[in-house]
C-alpha cells in the first residue's frame, strides 16, 4: 500500500522538482569545493536544503525534514562562516545528499523513508557542534540560547520587544516556556495525524492535470551501492513550455478553419461547380494545409523536446566522485546544456554517457604523476558538450588523457580471439579503434570496479545504434581521446531506403546503410558454402533478403546494400529500389512479427514493413544458413 | 467576518510544489481567484500591475527573497496597504522579529494545515476589516 494514497499528484510533482534541485545542488557542491568561500553558492546550496525540508514537512516525510534540516543548518553555518569547510565536512555533506536522494527513491516508491544512515545524521550533528577533527575554527554550538523569553516587561534596553512583537504577528498571546518555537509548536499538534487530512484532501481536489497522472518517476540515482533498491520507472509525463502547447493550438485552430474552407468547396465541386477560381481557391486551400500540418509536426515534436541540460546536471558529481575514488584531478566541463532533444532519447542517453564518462575518467585520464611526467597540468578536463547540427544532434565527450593506440588496440583484440591476425593486418586506424566497440573487449586487463561493470563499449554503441545514432573515436596517443556520438533530432521519424523483392517494397532504417551497389553475379565468391563479395579489399557475405524473410529465392539479388550493424557488416541482396523516405513509425503493439520493427504508409497509401535487421539477423545466424531459415518458415 | 472569496491572492514560492500546495489550501478555503509568482522580484512586477488584495509569500527566494519583497511592499505607496502573510519554514525568534518589524500581516510556519492557514487569514482579514 502506498503510504501517500490521495496525495500521488503532489508527491511526483514534489519528487520531480525535488529531483531537479537536488542535482542544481549536486552541482554546486561541486563547484563549491573550487570555491569554498563563494556566498552565492552556499546560499544557493543551503536554500536547496531548505525548499526539499519544506516540501517534505507537507508530505510528512519526517525523515527526510530532519536530514534537510540538519544539512541546511550545516549550510547556514557555513555562510556564516562559523564553519569552514574541509574536506572531510564535504564528504559528510555529500553523504547527506546521497541520503536525501535516497530517501527521494523511497518516496518514488510510495512508502515513508525510513530513518537516515544513524552515522550520517552524528556525522552532521558532530560537524555542527563542532566535532570534526579538522573543520571548526567557530565557538562550538552556536544555537542560541532559547531563555530570555521571560515576560515582555523584562525586555533589556535596545532589544526588540520580542513577545509583544510575536503577539502582534501570530495574533496570539506568548505562552510561557515555548522558547523560540513558538508558531512551531502551535503547528505542532496538527503534524503527525491530522496534517496529512488538509493535505490528502488537496491532492483530492486538485484541477487533474492535463497529462495525467505520473505513473513513477525516475529516481536519478548516483549512488550505485544504494542501500534501497530503486525503481527505475520512465516518467510517463513532460513538461511543456506553454508558448509551445499554445502553438500546437493554434495551429490546430487554423488546421480547423482550412478544413472548413475544404469543406465549401468540396460542396461546390460536388455541386458540379469547376470554373477556374474555385479550382484556385482548392489548390491554395490544399496548400495551405500543407504548410500547416507541417507546422504542427515540427510544434508537435518541439513540445517532446528537453534541453539536454537535465541530463548533463548529474555528470560533473558522478566525474567528481570517480576521480577522487581513482585519486585523480578531474574537472567535467559542460557545453551546449541547452540543445534540445528528445524526450526519450534523453532517457536512452543517460546509461551510455555515463559509461563513456565513466571510461574517460578511468581509462582516458592518467594518474596525477603520469601528468606531471608528461609535462600536463595536474587537472584533467574532460569536456562534454552537445550541439545540433543540421537536422542531427552531436554529443562529444573528449578528454585531454593518454590517448588510445591503435596498435595496441589490435594486439588485443587479436589476443583475445576478437579478430585473425590476418584481419588486424588489414585494420586502417579508424577501424581499429572501432574494435574497442566489439563485445568481450576491455582495454585492460584487469577490470577495475569502476567502468568493468559488466557492461562493455558494445553496450554504449549497441544503445545509441538503437536510438539510430552512431559513434566515432578520434584519438591522439599523449593527447586524448574524442568520442562523437551522432544522433537524428526525433524518434518519431525514421529515414528510411526503400527497397523493392518483386513489387513489394520494405523499408530499411537507413542509419545502418553504407552504400549501395550492383551484384554482379560473375563477382559472387562462394566461401564456405556462402556467398561473399569483395568491396574494396573487405570480404563481405551476401544475404539476400528473400532468404532472410523466407521467401523463395527464385532469383538472384540485382542490388546489395552495404549494411553496418554494431555486430557486423553484410550486404542484402534486394531485387531493386523505390528511393528514400521519412517513415512516421507505427508500431504494430500487439501485433508485432520478429524481424518487424513496425510500419509506415507511403504517401500513395501502400503499408509498408520497417524491418529489424538486428532481429531478422540473430534468427539467421542462429540457424547457421540461409536454408535453415527457410525451412523454418515452411514449416511453421 | 466572512472573507470575500473573490479576494485576489498572489501566492510567491520558488518552489512550484508548495505553491500548488498553498493554492489547494487557499482553494480549501474557498479563494479561488489565486495568482502565482517564483521570486520576490516577479512578485513586485505583477504586484504593480495592479489588481491583487492579498499576498501570502515564501521567505527564502532566489533573487528577492520573501523579506526584501515585504520592505519593498511596505515602502511602495501604491502596494504598501497589502496585507502580507509570510510563511517559512523557520520558527527562529530573529525571523520572527524580522517580520514583524518589516510589517508582515501575519507569519505561518510549514507545515500548516488549511485550519492554522484559515485561523491566520480571519486574524488578518479582521484586523484589515477594522482599519
């Protein structure tokens, strides 16, 4: 049972912005240990504390109040500068912060937190009294004394006449002994039982909100040894400027008014009506709608689009916390947080950043003294930055390390059976350090617990081919390493090639297409029992698609398509072509055929299959030849 | 006195979860015609526009906090008859002093309950109602 039934509406809502801040002050903390006397900062941070501590006092979250409450205090110490922060009091602070988020994972889930980590809460009681080893130069405990409350008349010359003032402004008279609790302590009564009444009958009474109702949201977790598990939920809601909703209305009002237009004329056309104006009048009305349907597409996908800045928040503190566990200086530079992707690419993005991040600062940077004998500066940058360019998005994440050698890269990958000998011999640079993409390779022996978590660079490229990206390694040996990942701007529209078997045209997503070229059959080598042709120096097999789908192969394929698939390269033998296209994937639910990623409508009307070569693919080659597949297909 | 439920409130929060929460309850309470604004300094600008009775404001803001906004209220002639009520999450006798010597109408500390919220609002209405 969820302990906020009534109130889930104000929880995701409080949990997504809670979210937000949190990272906005993950941030800060770690711009804050540049500058550990910057007011603003501690400001900011300490305001951060304070706005979760409110949220949560009308949630009840109790636990989560007094952990804010106790890093807020930190904080307001600090800026004080009672306290001065060490780096033994920023470890007690970021655990704190992990804790908050935590409990933030807990809230998602729709239960109370539970108390915080007993050793973080004495870690920041301690700080505030001025316990750690090295971190006070303040009078301990500075919490001033709740005494001279006594009555009014004993007001000492020049001090404000508190409990007069306190009466004037709460309306109530001061009682005895309530200390500097007062208005507190008048709220007190209502908190643990009756505070949740107003409040659950709030979220009742809430306007429904117009995207409906968050089923989960997504706890953006940091801490990998969370001591909760964590729902991983999608969110299923967005947030939409509304300049941009009222775009899509108003366009969706004159797409009304033109329809209207169409409407007359249809009337008189029927009505046998077909002088020269009306035909005017219909061919500009049809044009106008054009224009405007695709206004209201680009509105429509803009209103799915989020600065990729959310994104990037939670990176510079994953980079901070990595270095210093490897005891490297790393500074994670951000640019271009406000390009614009993607909703759910967004939510796709973040497990292969981190993990090529992840690499970066674990593999990419070297060790302090490695710099120092490099004649580097002791800090590494490792810069990730995003920008649009033409209809795509570029993601770069680059870091001034060591650099990666192709040659060794090839040793390795012949060491570990990934490649022949022979194979490696023929590897230009760029190929070579694309075999770090191959699954079971790791650059080092030995696995560190950092980025060897099972998950290889195959993953981080497997991942962004099914965002229908690519990536490319730049690197220099003593300089760096550059990883470009290159993304379409929407999901929702797939270029496509249209390829024909007989009339009937498939379409094939056209960020796996290298090339395209004639077979000519005098130049198909059998290898193997398996055709294969020769493209420039590279043996390729040739997989008709006929074979692939089960069909008869009563002929041979006229056209190949030079294919790149994270796994391998392959030519599809197909009859012919219809040209290219943008597909407005439609996916077949419930419905959906292996092989098949979903369906489009060409503009004459004819449905067309969008096929997943991945999956058309693992059938093949699981079934080791083509003959297999079409037995399968008889038979079943 | 029953309070007039057209009476038009500016509810000033950073936070967008609280001033949902402070809308409900105001909406509880029957005042429904509520306008919101995230810092002290959007606050000012839609209070010069004209039109609000009531301003119920958060203390700790970005770029103009609850307190400044109050000064500033106090000494602008046009604005400075509004009533103020000021909430935080502090009970701290200095903030408390703070207010009051700027002029706050009232002071509530979160969380609060639609009961304390309408008990402030009818000491504040009444006040206002015999001035």
């Amino acid at each position: 049972m969820s302990d906020f039934s009534g109130m889930e509406d104000l929880l995701q809502d409080f949990l997504q912005e809670a979210h937000d801040l949190l990272s906005d002050v993950d941030n800060k903390l770690v711009d804050l240990e540049k500058t550990p006397d910057d007011k603003g900062l501690l400001n900011d941070i300490f305001r951060g504390f304070h706005t979760v501590k409110g949220g949560a006092g009308f949630l009840n979250a109790t636990e989560l109040v007094t952990l804010c409450h106790l890093t807020e205090n930190l904080f307001d110490r600090l800026r004080n500068a009672e306290l001065e922060l060490t780096a033994e009091l920023m470890d007690v602070i970021m655990d704190a912060t992990k804790g908050v988020r935590e409990m933030f994972g807990e809230l998602g889930q729709g239960v109370q937190p539970q108390p915080a980590d007993a050793r973080v809460i004495a870690a920041l009681q301690g700080a505030l009294n001025g316990e750690l080893p090295t971190a006070s130069v303040a009078p301990p405990a500075v919490e001033p004394p709740a005494v001279q409350m006594s009555p009014s008349s004993s007001v000492p010359e020049g001090e404000p006449d508190w409990a007069s003032l306190q009466e004037a402004i709460t309306g109530e008279p001061v009682k005895a002994a309530q200390g500097e609790l007062i208005t507190r302590a008048e709220a007190e009564p209502a908190k643990p039982s009756a505070a949740a009444a107003p409040v659950v009958a709030a979220g009742k009474d809430a306007a429904p909100s117009p995207f409906g109702r968050r089923a989960s949201d997504r706890p953006a977790s940091t801490a990998s040894n969370s001591r909760r598990a964590e729902e991983r939920g999608r969110e299923n809601t967005i947030r939409v400027d509304t300049s941009r909703l009222d775009q899509v209305l108003n366009l969706s009002g004159e797409i009304g008014l033109t329809k209207n237009r169409l409407t007359s004329l249809r009337a008189d056309i029927l009505a046998g009506k077909s002088d020269s104006e009306t035909l005017h009048a219909l061919d500009q009305a049809v044009s106008q709608l054009d224009l405007l349907v695709s206004d209201l597409q680009n509105s429509v996908m803009k209103t799915r689009m989020q600065p990729i800045g959310r994104l990037f928040q939670k990176y510079p503190r994953i980079a901070r916390d990595l270095a210093r566990q490897l005891g490297k200086d790393v500074e994670l530079v951000l640019a271009g947080e406000e390009t614009e992707v993607d909703k759910t690419m967004i939510e796709d993005l973040a497990d292969p950043l981190i993990h090529l991040i992840r690499n970066a600062v674990d593999h990419g940077v070297e060790m302090p003294d490695e710099r120092a004998a490099a004649g580097k500066p002791a800090k590494s940058l490792v810069r990730l930055e995003a920008r649009q360019e033409g209809d795509h998005i570029v993601l770069i994440i680059a870091d001034d390390g060591k650099g990666m050698s192709a040659e060794r890269i090839r040793a390795k990958a012949v060491d570990k059976g990934l490649i022949s000998e022979e194979e490696a011999n023929t590897l230009d640079e760029r190929q070579s350090l694309n075999l770090i993409f191959l699954p079971g390779f790791s650059t080092k022996t030995q696995i560190s617990d950092v980025s060897g978590r099972g998950v290889g660079m195959d993953v981080v490229k497997t991942n962004i081919q099914k965002l229908n990206g690519s990536v490319e390694i730049r690197s220099e040996p003593g300089k760096g390493s550059v990883f470009l990942i290159s993304l379409p701007l929407t999901l929702a529209i797939l270029p496509v090639l249209l390829v024909l078997l007989g009339d009937q045209p498939f379409a094939l997503p056209l960020s796996l297409v290298r090339e395209i070229l004639p077979i000519d059959q005098q130049r198909v080598q059998e290898v193997g029992g398996k055709e294969t042709l020769v493209v420039r120096g590279e043996v390729l097999p040739v997989i008709s698609l006929a074979k692939l789908l089960g069909w008869p192969a009563d002929r041979s394929p006229e056209y190949g398509v030079f294919m790149q698939t994270a796994e391998r390269s392959f030519i599809l033998g197909v009859d012919s072509f219809a040209g290219r296209d943008d597909a407005v994937i439609k996916s077949l639910e419930d419905f959906r055929p292996k092989g098949v990623a979903g369906v489009t409508t060409l503009s004459n009307g004819q449905i067309v299959l969008i096929l997943d070569m991945k999956e058309l693919l693992a059938d093949f080659s699981q079934h080791g030849d083509a003959g297999m597949a079409i037995r399968n297909f008889e038979f079943s | 006195m029953a309070a007039d439920p057209k009476t038009r409130f500016l509810v000033v929060d950073d936070f967008s979860t609280m001033r949902r929460i402070v809308r409900n309850l105001l909406k509880e309470l029957g005042f429904t015609n509520v306008d919101e604004a995230e810092d002290g300094a959007i606050a000012l600008q839609k209070l010069q526009g004209g039109g609000f009775e009531f301003v119920v404001t958060d203390w700790n803001m970005p770029n103009m906090d609850g307190l400044t906004l109050l000064q500033t209220i106090r000494a602008t002639p046009t604005l400075k008859h509004l009533p103020v009520l000021m909430i935080t999450a502090e009970a701290k006798k200095e903030n408390i002093i703070a207010a009051a010597q700027a002029g706050a109408s009232g002071y509530i500390v979160k969380p609060f309950t639609a009961g304390t919220l309408s008990e402030k609002l009818n000491k504040i209405f009444e006040k206002y109602g015999q001035a």
